[in-house]
C-alpha cells in the first residue's frame, strides 16, 4: 500500500540527499545529487574499500528511481585518534624495556624513550575493520541517503505539480473565452463579408453568398482546437494524478498542446483568436520547461 501511494506522487529529478554511519572502525559518508536527464545515468565514487558493492548499489538505485542524471560520492572516513581504541601489548612493551636497561647497563646510552617502544613492531594493534560490518554500514547509509533525495524530489515534485495545474487552470480560461466569442466572431465575419461585397457592388446569389459564408465560417471554426485543448487538459491531469515516471508522457502531451495553439493561430480571423493563441503558447511553453525536471 505504501508502494502504491509513492508511485501516485510527482518526483522532480533535482534534489540532494546525504547520509552517514559509524561503523567499528570508521564512518560512512554519502552525498547524493541529481539534475533532470533522458534516462537514468548514475555516476558512483567510490573507494578502494567499497568498490566490490557498486553492482548491489547499482541495483538498489535501478529499483527505486528510473530518470535523471546522479552523481553518488562515497567517504570512508577513519574514527579520531582519541576514539581508536589503540591496544598495547603490555608483555611485549615491558620486555623491550627490560632489555633495553640490560643493554643500556654495560654501555653508555641514553634512556629509552616510550615512543620508540610504541613504534616497535606488535606493541601497538589497531582495530581492523571488519569487511561485512562495513559493507553492510555502507548499503545501510546508502539507503537512508537515497530515501532522501526521493523525498527532496517528491517534495519538488509537487511544487512542479502546483505549477502545471496553474497554467492548465490558465488554459482553461483561454479556451472558455475563445469558447464564448465564437458565435460573435463568426456573425462579425459574415457581416464583414456582406459590408464588402455592398462596397463591391457586387451581385452574387443567394446560393453563392450562403456557400462562401459557409466557407468562411469553416475557416473561422476552431470548435475542434478547443475541444481538443480541453481533452488534453483533462489528460494531463490524468497523468499528474497517477504519478510515477510521467515526465516522457506530459512532455509528448506538450507537443500536443502546441498543434492546437498553433491551429489556433493560423485559423484566427480576429483579434481575440490570436491573442488567445499567443497566450496559450506562453502558457504551454512554461509548463514544457518545468516538465523537463519531472522524473
């Protein structure tokens, strides 16, 4: 169920996402950015230490986003020197001092110093890493930072959604009122063609004057544009709703939009029709821009 609620939600492809985890003998570090791009395309840095996980990070990735362009940066980062847990091999430490005074006895030699003895082989052992904790430190961490950026990108994802609505909502309203001077325009042009042809003087029969208002009327009709922009409206709100990977599909619905303001526009016969056309291109192209960022 809780699958299904994120697949219903609008994921921008620009977010960050960070996260780290202490394991025995360090800590994990991971940066997570991503941009919009055409397909996924991750790019992992990583160490020496972690680079036999990329395949399983890899895959991790693949199942959870399907778009953008990520760079995935590793830091395997050693505890401080006051928390290393350093453990002298107390046998060993005293015994190089005893045969150092032997040795210092017979000869004339300066006192030890206690860091030569440290520096002795075996003295001092540092806590090795253990490979599995590690590893599975990493692919903890890496996933706590990658539910990071999904939730950036869903948060930016809806943002970008209330920004389309908007301009769908502003779609609308150009369509209503084109909608609404239709049967206006189309009586202003018939009335123009008449004034023409008294200006003319110019006799035509009925049949002929009824055929190129007709004809007239064709050209001037854009009932199916706005039909058409209507239905892609509805659409794209289909679309926006079911969430997921939806950014190839709005951007194919965009190019829709843009063949009917353009219809529009070669159609228009007045005023009213073009300026409606320019706003709906400004309109469609603000939603394009912001569609390019949707996963």
């Amino acid at each position: 169920m809780a699958n299904q609620r994120e697949q219903n939600k609008v994921r921008s492809m620009t977010a960050f996402g960070r996260a780290e985890a202490n394991y025995a003998s360090g800590t994990a570090i991971w940066e997570l950015r991503s941009v919009n791009h055409r397909y996924l395309e991750p790019h992992f840095r990583l160490p020496e230490a972690a680079r036999s996980l990329e395949t399983q990070l890899r895959d991790i990735l693949r199942k959870t986003l399907s778009r953008g362009k990520i760079e995935l940066a590793l830091t395997l980062k050693p505890i401080s020197a006051e928390n290393t847990g350093l453990e002298i091999n107390q046998p060993l430490a005293q015994a190089l001092i005893q045969a150092a005074k032997q040795v210092a006895s017979g000869a004339e030699m300066q006192p030890l110093n206690p860091l030569q003895v440290l520096q002795w082989p075996g003295v001092i052992s540092e806590p090795e890493a253990d490979p599995d904790q590690q590893s599975s430190t990493i692919l903890a961490a890496f996933r706590e930072a990658l539910g990071q950026l999904c939730a950036n990108r869903e948060r930016e994802g809806a943002e970008l959604a209330k920004f389309i609505e908007a301009r769908l909502m502003g779609i609308e309203e150009q369509v209503a009122n084109v909608r609404e001077l239709l049967p206006q325009i189309l009586e202003a042009q018939r009335e123009k063609l008449r004034s023409r042809l008294e200006e003319l003087q110019v006799e035509l029969d009925k049949d002929r004057l009824e055929q190129e208002i007709v004809l007239l009327a064709q050209k001037a009709d854009v009932d199916e544009e706005l039909d058409r922009l209507s239905a892609h409206t509805s659409e794209t709100r289909r679309v926006l709703a079911g969430g997921g990977s939806i950014g190839r599909r709005l951007d194919f619905l965009m190019q829709e939009f843009n063949r009917e303001a353009n219809t529009l526009s070669s159609k228009s016969v007045v005023t009213d029709t073009t300026q409606a056309a320019v706003e709906l291109k400004v309109l469609i192209e603000q939603m394009r821009e912001q569609i390019q960022n949707i996963e």
